[in-house]
C-alpha cells in the first residue's frame, strides 16, 4: 500500500485516475483483495461542493472511487458524507439539514489514510 500512496501523491497520477474514471466509458477500479482500501469504501455515497484547497473535485471523485465509494452530484437522505470546501453553498446547508456527515479535505484523507489494509 505505501507504493499506492506515493503514486497517489502525485498530482499527475490523480489526474490520470480521474479522467479514466469519468465520463461514459470510465475504467472501473476495484481491488483483487476483498480486505484492501478498494473495498473499504464499498456502499458509501460521497457528494462533493465548493472548492477543496488541495486538489480538484475530480481528483477526489477518483481518490473515493478507487477506493470503492460512489460519488454523487446531489444530496439526498442516502448520502453518508458531504465534502465540503470553501464556498460550498446549498449542498452544505442541506446536508446539515439532513444531518449528513460533513468533511473537508483533511477529514477526508485521513479517512483514506486509515482505511489502508
């Protein structure tokens, strides 16, 4: 897992991993080992508003896929987590309402980070 993480580290490996995994005819990342990161994800929905300090909504979308969750455009009672950045807007204020769990940036690599197998 440490090689995963030093090539996640690079700006142009999330980016690589985000346009594979967006659009039509994305790439599907799934793990071969049913107790790594991939799976950990695994049923957790994700929406993404306003603008994270440390990468685009595109490479975090990539970075939660890869690692088995689902990102959505909308909040619903469904969503577990929002992750928020500055200027987030309406989608923040109807999570809160929702009482679904919010995150930043930080909040969310962390969660990464100790889901690594």
């Amino acid at each position: 897992m440490e090689s995963l993480e030093k090539f996640l580290s690079q700006k142009h490996n999330r980016e690589v991993i985000a346009r594979l995994t967006a659009g039509a005819h994305r790439v599907r990342v799934q793990s071969e080992n049913s107790g790594s990161a991939a799976a950990d994800l695994s049923g957790k929905t994700f929406v993404l508003t306003g603008t994270l300090p440390g990468m685009t909504r595109e490479e975090a979308k990539a970075l939660i896929e890869t690692h088995g969750g689902k990102v959505s455009g909308s909040i619903s009672s469904q969503t577990d987590y929002v992750v928020a950045g500055a200027e987030a807007g309406s989608k923040l204020e109807k999570a809160q309402q929702l009482g679904v769990t919010v995150l930043d940036e930080a909040a969310l690599r962390k969660m990464l980070k100790e889901y690594k197998a």
